[in-house]
C-alpha cells in the first residue's frame, strides 16, 4: 500500500469543478467542507476584527449601533452555524472516518454530498440577507419578541439556518451508520479509534437534537408571517418557551461542538507521546456521558430569565455534573503523556493549549453553573470569554490542530514546522490577550452586545483589540506556511507521525477506493508496539 | 487492584472534604487581598463563591500546566527512547471521578445558598415597580410617583416588580450583584440592600436593539430621611402636575405649566434616551427647534417633505415609523401614552426654540 499501488483521490473522478461539486467521494466532499468553511471562517474574523477596532476606546464609534448589532449577529450565526458546528465532523469527519474505519466511503455517499449543498445554499441565503431588507440584528440567539418586532429580515436568516439544520442532521445520520455498519472486519467498538467515538456521541446529537431548533425556527416564520401568537406576549405568546425550546438544541450543540474536538485530541496525544492512549473506554464513555446529560442542562442559559426558583437549582445541579465527564477525558490525556516518548510537533503544540484553554473554558463554566454567580455574571463579556474559550480555544485550536496533523494525508504534503510553531505561538498568546481581558470586565460588569461602554472598562477592551492583531497575525502566519505547502511542500510519506490509526496505512493523499485492500484489523488502535512502531 | 486500595477509601475521602475546606478558607484569604464587596446585601456572599471557585480552578489548572510541563520535559523524545505503553488504571479513574465530584457539589451548594438569599425577600421590603422599555427604565413607587432613577434609603430591602413594555431587557445592578429579566407579559422580582449612601449604575444586560447599550440610569441610595423628603415632594409635584390647567391662567402662563409636565414626562417616559434638547443627534432627532421646521422624512421607502406640528408629533408617537426623519433607523416602538400626555410633550417640544 504504497504510492505505486495506484493513483491518488485527486487524479481519479471527473476533471474540474464538476469533479468536485457533483462527487460523492467523502474525500472531495471533505475537502468542499474546508474550502467553504474556511472561506466563512475569514468572513467570520473579519467581522470579530471590526467589532473590536469598535470596541477600542469607549465613546468613540466607527459604526453606529444598528451596524454593530448586525456585525456581531453575523459574527455569531457564521462562526457558529458555518464554522464551529459543521467544524470538525464535517471536513475531518468526512475525510477521515472512511480511513480510520478501514471503508471505502461514508454509508450514503449521495447524501453525504445532499449535505454539502445544504450547507451551501443555507449559507447563501444567510448572504442574501445583506442584498434584501438587511442584515438581521438579534443576535445568534433570536431571542423573541425581540426577533418578531425587528424591521430587518430576520425570516430569511431564520430559514436559512433552519436549511443548514438539515445539513447537520444528515451528516450526523450519515456517520452513525457508517460506524454501525462499515467497520473494517475485525474492529470491535473498542478498537474504534476514539475520533470516531466522538464522531458517535455527536452524531446523535445531531440526530435528535437539530430538529427540535428547525421546528422552533419554523415557529418563529410562523409567527412572523401569519402573526399566530407564539412566543409575542402582545398576541398570547410567550417569550419564555422560546428560550426553552431554542436551548434545547442549541445547549446540546455545543457538544455537537466540542466532542468531535475532544476526538481530534485523543488521537493527537497518543501519536506524539509515541504510546497507547491512557483508559480508552473512559475516554470513549465520557463522550456517551457528555452527549447524554448535555441534554438535561439547556436551563443554565436562562438563570435570570424568570424560570422558577426550583427549575434554576435543578438545573444548576445538572450542569455541574457535565462538567465531570470532561474533567475525566482532560485527567486521560494529561496521563497519556506520562512515561511517554514525546514529540513536540505542531499539532500536539495545539493539542496540549487546547487542553490548557479549554480548561480555562471549563471551570469558567463552573464560576456560571454555580446559580449566585451567574446572576452577576450572565450577559457580561464574562460570557463571551467563557465560550470563546471553550468554542475558539477549544473547538477552534482542536480544529488547527487537525489540520495540522491530517493536512500530509489529504494533501499528500508536508508543511514546514517552524512557521507553524511560530503560528501557533502568535495564535496562542494573541488569543489569551484577546479574551482573558473580557473575563475581567465582565466581573466588573460590562454587559455583551453593547457597541460602546462605560470609561471604567477600557484597559481591559483596548488589550483585548491589541490581542486580535496578535492572534490574526498568527492566524495570517497558519494559513501562509500551509498554502505554501500545497504547492511546494515535500511529498509526504504514507505515516509521516508514525501513528497506529488505519488512515496511515493507505497513502498520502489515498486512492480513490480508499485501501488497495479492505484492511482486516488484529490490533487496538493505538497498540503501537504491535504495529512494529516504538520499541515495546 | 481493587482490594489494595480499599482501606484507604475513608481516609481519602477525608482527605478532599479537606482540601476542599482549605480551598475555602483560601478563598476568604484571597477575598481580602482583592477587596470585599460591601455594597449589598448579598454582594460580598456572591464574591466569595466567585474567588472560591476561581481558587479551586487556579491550583486544579495549575496542577495540569505543572504535570503537563514536567512530562514534556522529562519523558521527551531524545530522552526516553522506549516510552512505557500504559493502558490505564481503574483506581485512578475512579478517583479522579470522584473527587471532582465532591468539589463540584460543593461548588453547586455555594452557589445555591448565595441563590437562595437572592430570592427570598425580606418581608419589611420597600416595593418599586420596574417598566422596562426600549430604552429607558421607569420606577413606579408605592405611592404612584414616577421616576427615572431609583431613588431607594440606605439600609432598607428593596423588592422590585420586573416587566417590560415591548422586548425582553435585564435589569442588572453590577455592583449589588443582582439581575433578572423584564419580560414582557410576565412579571419578574429581584430585591437588593443597598448598603452605603452612593450612586451606583443600572445597565440593560438583555439585548434589546440599537439603544441596548445606553439603556442605563442608576440606583441613587439616600439617608433615609432625604429619600423620605425626596419621595414626599415627588409626590406633591405630581399632583399640582395632575391637576387640569387652571382656566383663568393667562395664555403664556398656561403653556408654560403645560411644557414643564410635558419636560417632566419627557424624562420618565424614556423620551430622553434617544432625543436630545441641545441640538445634538442620538438615535432619534433633536427635538431642539424642530417644531415647526419643515424636515424630510421616509414614508413607505419614499421620502417626503412634512411639517413638524401637533398633528405629525402625535402621530410620530403612536405609529412611530410611519414617517421617519431622513438619516435615522425606523427604530421607535409605539409609545403607550394618554392624548393629554401627548399634548404636553408636544408643548415641551414646541417651547424648545
């Protein structure tokens, strides 16, 4: 299974454009997702860059209001809607679990790329909003009666976020009966690797939670349009029951979020610490537990909203014990280094600062799952930091970090190590500049979604500005050493990190059929004694 | 594996129920290096869960830099050629299972006490109605007087009747430590204590469309005689406000009753939020020598001449975005006001050369 045994993905299938948006080879589709994705992503930042050269100085405006409201509600629906939840499962998912599983391709190639082209047009009709009677200005959440009573077009952006729903849902199907059905002969489900375990837990998700967010949205264009009162107290509605129903999805997204992240992770650490991942079934089962009670905890949004005094508790209670199932996968990977051989190579520089900022995400989580602090800190910049921390810091650097680590096998070449270390370094400290700064003005009190702010809050606002420069300059660093690749980097080997996983069996980048022969699998995944990879 | 480890078991329990306690107790120690919030009633207890929890979080994030760095540095490539191929310990799992789980509960339960006295009024509690409105806050006392700023006596409980009028807002006090929604159709209640005689600011903390950001005002605290004084005159000046212009006034002096009920109002009624009386722009026009003035508005995406008079005033305030003046967002809700209020706010409005 080398280079010779045959052509690589790129040089089979139909020539041109074509051969990419019609393919239902879940690497091309794969790698439509990364295209698009970037591209919304640097949309993404552009934005968040804008939002804070506003928030600078207090009192000095570059936009007015209404701008900034629509900046930051497209910030929140791209990053959110088009980056982070399509995120990891989506480009590396798609890519990847075919090669890790031993299978040709995911187990409904057609509608793998029916999904794609969801994702597509969702995205297309969130842009026109900017073309027809303007950009929306609630915010990702959409909160009513706020989003009812809005001039601007809230209906498109609504159903356009109700089509990417759809995306999602069939992705997360898609996956989850690859993994019941496709696994190379011979892999049980503990000698899955665990990215696909992430890939599980959050298919489910995707299966059962993104629909309760489409009927919601759909209720929204309901009473927008037919003005039937829902959720609009002028017409019998209640506000309320829309934050309810909204959570209910959106709070298990963040799992849909983050585990596919936590996946990317557990196969990370154990390849540059040269040895078997430390207690694979609690990492595997955590990712169940996580997906499970994640669903019991979407009131902690809604601690100051007027749910009742018992509701609060309750859920408060049930968001503390989420926070256990994660504290057990960061304790297996901080024990998977131990005794070790380990390589620091980029992708395990953005593991282990995942593992540093997500923990700083994660027990900023506790300080609002504890119901006194919250009441304070709920709808401050202390919230933005928070999931910046966990979303950015978390999802975002697990996503470099794939990249990082995939990029030899889907491109078939390697990037310099040097300017990625030195990308990642500048990503790092710009992102810490950038973000802790809010932890601190929101204890103060400086509420979110506010485009200028009392004078008592500008140190932390202008450090946080200077960090974006920082973190884009990093970010500019990335995306430079790794375009430069594609082109000029060397040929990359068919295991270039030496890794146990079945995708580096097959060659950088593989053939259209995946593996010249179906692979029949006797080890564990990570059994890198037995693969004749380290000295045992 | 699992008999070896069992008569450890109580020990180790005591073990985190102490660690836990001497997080606390650092909690306190690193309270008072930062300073106690002294402003509320509950504000000092909220701090205290907020630095024992961020403690707790410091050495546990500590823990796993320090473990993480000394594992790159000591089991590093060229060091340890033959790593050691550990696949797992179940006693560890179970206590790093466990422990977390005795310090979140203990976290949960600070959290809940601080809560629960967030919630629980006291019964000799002073009562202000909230209306929240795109973007202002008006307070309704006990005795009908309205006010913009929440005037309250030092050292009394306080229990405020959240609601909103349009758009969900959130009445948030930072330095009390209190918020909680206005929801329009419901009502909501938060009460606080203010404890010194100051000034501390009100902020909206539920977005709530282009005036969010300036949607303040503030909580003033008074020796408790000067509020009762402040609260005595507040009420006498509204009824010589209430009472029917007297006929037998001369012109002039009839418009200058109506224009200072009609200033009155323009303050309470939140009209102030977006339009000034200097001249200078906010999210609505001035209203500074705008009576009488032709000026260009939008009508149904046309623009159009009008002239500012009685009859285009009172339209602007019950279907605000009917005509819009040129270079301003079709912002404005739909003021609930009486056609006598509406008369006075147009002869403040006329009276403003």
């Amino acid at each position: 299974m080398t280079e010779e045994t045959g052509k690589s993905f790129y040089e089979t299938g139909r020539p041109g454009i074509r051969g990419w948006i019609f393919s239902t080879d879940h690497k091309r589709i794969g790698l439509l997702y990364l295209t698009s994705m970037l591209t919304f992503f640097t949309v993404g930042v552009c934005l968040g860059l804008t939002m804070r050269l506003q928030l600078m100085f207090p009192g000095h405006s570059i936009v007015p209001a209404h701008v900034y409201n629509s900046l930051y509600t497209l910030h929140g629906v791209i990053m959110i809607f088009l980056f982070v939840i399509p995120g990891l499962p989506a480009v590396f998912g798609n890519f990847m679990l075919p090669l890790m599983l031993g299978a040709e391709d995911v187990a409904f190639p057609r509608i793998n790329l029916l999904s794609w082209w969801l994702f597509v047009t969702g995205a297309g009709l969130a842009l026109l909003t900017i073309f027809f009677g303007g950009l929306p200005d609630t915010g990702w959440t959409f909160y009513a009666p706020y989003s009812i009573r809005s001039g601007q077009n809230v209906s498109l952006a609504v159903f356009a976020a109700f089509i990417l729903g759809f995306s999602s849902i069939l992705t997360g199907l898609n996956f989850v009966v690859t993994i019941h059905r496709l696994r190379a002969k011979g892999m049980g489900w503990f000698k899955m690797p665990l990215f696909a375990w992430g890939l599980y837990a959050t298919g489910w998700i995707q299966i059962l939670a993104t629909p309760v967010v489409g009927i919601t949205l759909l209720l929204i264009l309901v009473e927008r349009i037919f003005h039937i009162g829902l959720f609009d107290p002028t017409i019998g509605g209640d506000p309320v029951l829309y934050q309810h129903l909204f959570w209910i999805y959106s709070h298990p997204a963040v799992y849909i979020m983050i585990l596919p992240a936590m996946g990317a992770i557990s196969e990370i650490v154990p390849t540059f610490s040269r040895r078997t991942i430390f207690g694979y079934k609690m990492i595997a089962f955590s990712s169940m537990a996580i997906a499970i009670v994640g669903y019991l905890v979407w009131g902690h949004h809604m601690f100051t909203s007027g749910m009742s005094n018992t509701a609060r508790a309750v859920f408060s209670l049930l968001t503390f014990l989420v926070a256990i199932p994660t504290a057990v996968k960061v304790f297996n990977w901080l024990a998977t280094l131990y005794k070790g051989s380990i390589v620091l190579q980029t992708p395990l520089l953005f593991a282990l600062s995942f593992i540093f900022l997500f923990s700083i995400g994660g027990f900023t989580g506790l300080i609002q799952g504890a119901l006194s602090t919250d009441i304070h800190l709920h709808d401050t910049t202390f919230i933005v930091a928070h999931f910046h921390y966990t979303m950015f810091g978390g999802t975002g650097f697990a996503f470099f970090g794939a990249l990082h680590y995939w990029f030899p096998k889907m491109f078939g070449r390697m990037y310099k190590e040097k300017p990625a270390k030195l990308g990642w370094l500048l990503m790092f400290l710009g992102f810490n500049f950038l973000y802790f700064p809010l932890f601190i003005a929101g204890f103060m009190g400086q509420p979110r979604r506010y485009y200028d702010y009392l004078p008592k809050f500008a140190v932390p606002n202008l450090v946080s500005t200077i960090g974006s420069w920082i973190l884009v300059a990093g970010l500019i660093v990335l995306a430079v050493n790794l375009i430069r690749a594609l082109r000029f980097g060397e040929k990359a080997p068919a295991n270039p990190w030496k890794a146990a996983t079945l995708e580096w069996e097959t060659s950088s980048p593989p053939p259209l059929e995946n593996f010249v022969e179906p692979p029949v699998v006797t080890q564990g995944p990570y059994d890198f004694v037995g693969k004749g990879l380290v000295k045992g | 594996m699992a008999a070896a480890g069992h008569p450890r078991n109580p020990a180790a329990w005591l073990k985190a129920l102490g660690v836990v306690i001497l997080l606390a107790v650092a909690g306190v120690l690193v309270e008072m290096v930062v300073g106690v919030n002294r402003y509320s009633d509950f504000g000092a207890q909220v701090d205290h869960t907020f630095w024992m929890i961020v403690l707790i979080a410091a050495l546990l994030l500590g823990g796993i830099v320090v473990f993480m760095v000394y594992c790159l540095v000591v089991y590093r490539h060229d060091r340890v050629e033959v790593p050691v191929q550990v696949e797992g310990n179940w006693w560890l799992e179970f206590w790093w299972t466990v422990i977390p789980v005795v310090i979140v509960l203990g976290m949960f339960w600070a959290g809940y006490e601080g809560f629960r006295n967030m919630r629980t009024v006291p019964k000799n509690a002073m009562k202000v109605k909230v209306l929240a409105r795109m973007w202002s806050w008006e307070f309704e006392y006990e005795n009908g007087v309205h006010s913009n700023v929440l005037k309250v006596p030092v050292g009394t409980p306080v229990r405020l009747t959240l609601t909103s009028a349009d758009v969900i807002h959130s009445f948030y006090i930072p330095h009390f430590r209190v918020k909680e929604d206005c929801v329009p159709g419901r009502e909501g209640y938060m009460w606080f204590k203010a404890d010194e005689v100051d000034t501390y600011t009100v902020m909206c903390a539920e977005y709530c469309g282009d005036g969010h950001a300036k949607m303040m005002t503030n909580v003033v605290s008074l020796p408790r005689e000067a509020f009762e004084e402040w609260l005595r005159s507040a009420a006498e000046e509204k009824k010589a406000m209430e009472e029917p212009v007297a006929e037998e006034l001369s012109p002039e002096e009839k418009e200058r009753k109506m224009a200072a009920a009609g200033e009155k109002l323009y303050n309470v009624k939140g009209c102030a939020a977006c339009h000034s009386v200097d001249g200078s722009p906010r999210l609505g026009p001035s209203f500074k020598g705008i009576y009488g003035k032709k000026v260009r508005v939008m009508t149904g995406g046309k623009a159009r001449e009008v002239l500012v008079d009685d009859a285009y005033l009172t339209k602007s305030m019950k279907t605000p975005t009917a005509d819009v003046v040129e270079g301003f967002q079709p912002v404005m809700p739909p003021q609930n006001l009486t056609d006598a209020e509406i008369e006075k706010i147009n002869t403040f409005i006329k009276s403003l050369k």
